[in-house]
C-alpha cells in the first residue's frame, strides 16, 4: 500500500509524505513541499512547514524532511 499527502486539493499541490507498507516493511518520508500547505490540507494531515526555518511540522512537533528527489531515490 502506497499513501501520499498532499499540499492542498488542487491540481498544483505538492506531494509532502510518501508512506508505504508491503505486509513487513515500513518507509514513511516527509517531503519539503515547494507551496504552502493549504489550512485545510494542515487540519487533515496535522503537517505545517516553516519557510523561515526550512523546518516541517506534524502536530506541533519537528520532523525530518527532504527535497522530493532524495526521497523517490530512497524509495
């Protein structure tokens, strides 16, 4: 199972997490997203991102991100 998030609803949102599960194995990444994350996108997902700080957020607490590329590389 594959799941990603999204920085809002539209056709121009970004991928911000790329989560997957194959019956053992878990990969779960955070991605810097290249747009704001939309309020409603945040409520949903609990992901804010500070572009002051280059610094991501779930919930209130700091979580490692990566540029896109890193993360498909990764994967």
């Amino acid at each position: 199972m594959i799941h990603f998030v999204f920085t809002g609803l539209g056709r121009t949102s970004h991928i911000t997490q790329l989560a997957a599960f194959d019956g053992d194995d878990t990969f779960n990444q955070y991605i810097v997203p290249g747009a704001r994350i939309s309020e409603k996108a945040s409520t949903i997902t609990g992901l804010t991102f500070d572009f002051c700080d280059n610094q991501m957020y779930h919930h209130g607490n700091p979580v490692e991100s990566k540029d896109i590329k890193l993360v498909l590389l990764e994967f």
